[in-house]
C-alpha cells in the first residue's frame, strides 16, 4: 500500500443535488486532504478545436443497444457531437445518453494525464462525479454502474439513481400500473424515501461513501468490503445504498486500512 499523496475532486455536470463541498469536508474529516478544483473540463483548459475532439470522442463511446459490447469507439453521429460540444459549454446535468464507462475512463484519462503530469499517477487519485449514466458490460448487457474505479475515477450520480435496484415491490407494481394505464407518480409516491432520485439531497452522503470506494480502490486496490455496516459495501438494492452508502460508516477495519494510507 502506498501512502496517497493527493486528492483531487473534479465535477462534470453532475446532479445539482450534490454538494462537492460537503464531500470534500466528509473527507477531510477523516484526514484525507482533499483539493477540489472544480469543472473537469474547465480545470482542462482545453482550447476550441480541443474541445470539439473531445466532444467528438464522446459522443462515439455513446451505447446504443445494451446487449452489445462497444469494443472500439463508433462513427459518431453528427448531431450527438454537436449536442455533446453544446453541453460542454453549459451547467446543465447530463441526463440524454448512456456512455460506456471504461471508454469514459479512458479518454478522460488520455485527456488528464498531460495536464496532472508533474502529479505521480500512481500515488493520487482523482475522483471525477459526473451526471453521465455510465455503465459496463458484463456477460450479456451493459450495467448501469455508480463507480468506475481507477485513473480517474468515475462517479455517477445518475448512476446512483438507476444502478442499485428498487425494492421487487416497486417492479411488480410498475408492471401492474403499466398494463392498466395508471399513472406512475402515484406509484413514486407510494415507494417514496425507499430510493434516492436525481434531486434527492441524499446524494451528497451517498457520493461521499462511493468517493472513499474510489480512494480505497486507489489506495489499498480494493473498493469494496463485505462488513455489511461498513460504508465501502458494494450494494445492489437501493435500500442498500440508503442503509450503508448515506447513514453507513467505515468499519473499524477499513479505519484502520485508512490511516495506512494517509
Ligand atoms: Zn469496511
């Protein structure tokens, strides 16, 4: 395990219900020094034509069907880069595309790398938290995932909506409402506080745990933990998610793997 020698948090257009500053404080709490630099692409610095690559890149890692795997970038559509180029220059969340994550990852990282370059890779983590819903693919479909771990780290808080599973109940209800035409606000009322939404403050708890998924992924090369109080466990139901993601801890164990590397 090496001892982490920076922490850098980014944003890209995530959900307005996140407070990074208060992510920040929840980290620093725990004796992570954590400098947040603001916009991803701004703290970039890309010029115009930089810009238009990278939204052009982008928007050839969108997923089109989810049972197929996006092995290479596609041809982009013209109108999905310009969308992209237009959401780059605005505050608005991302809500329209579904992007594969690894490729996310890589490009961001190909684009970061030569900007952190006098900041050892290896010894610091840069956790990004974007509105993209991002996901992987795992033996037949793509996966709607909250966190890709790695350089840098992705962070959805789209993801954190979609992801993790809402209670069976709700599918069997939905299902139910589907084929008699009824409304589904009803539905979302009913199943209210059982899952987080893209305007829920709660978000901002849950991203400080999936942030210390993200450092310890780094860090000390595990993500998860199977304490099932612990913070760090890697949920699948949002009530999961409700219970150890936004009220959860670390354990004693994983503190003490924490101060390792601080
Ligand atoms: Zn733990």
């Amino acid at each position: 395990m090496t001892a982490l020698k920076g922490l850098y948090l980014y944003k890209d257009r995530p959900s307005p219900a996140l407070s990074i500053e208060e992510v920040v404080a929840g980290l620093e709490s725990l004796g992570l020094h954590t400098e947040y630099r603001g916009d991803f692409l701004r703290f970039l610095g890309l010029g115009e034509d930089e810009l238009h690559s990278l939204a052009a890149r982008i928007a050839a890692i969108r997923v089109g069907d989810i049972e197929s795997l996006l092995d290479r970038p596609t041809e982009p559509e013209k109108v999905d880069v310009e969308r992209e180029a237009a959401g780059m220059s605005g505050d608005e969340p991302h809500t329209d595309a579904f992007y594969d994550g690894n490729w996310l990852q890589r490009i961001y990282f190909a684009t970061l790398s030569p900007r952190a370059a006098s900041e050892p890779l290896c010894e610091t983590a840069h956790l990004v938290f974007t509105g993209r819903l991002i996901g992987t693919f795992e033996t037949r479909r793509y996966h709607a995932r909250v966190i890709i771990g790695g350089m840098p780290a992705l962070l959805s808080t789209s993801g954190v909506v979609e992801a993790p599973a809402r209670p069976r109940e709700y599918y069997f209800m939905k299902a139910k409402f589907a084929q008699s035409g009824r409304d589904t606000a009803e539905l979302e009322r009913a199943f209210e506080g059982r899952f987080l939404t893209y305007d829920d403050p709660k978000i901002t708890s849950a991203m400080k745990s999936y942030a210390l998924q993200a450092v310890f992924f780094q860090a000390a090369g595990r993500e998860f933990c199977p304490e099932s109080g612990c913070c760090l466990f890697n949920s699948h139901w949002q009530e999961e998610v409700l219970r150890k993601q936004v009220d959860g801890v670390l354990c004693a164990q994983c503190r003490k793997v924490l101060e390792e590397f601080t």
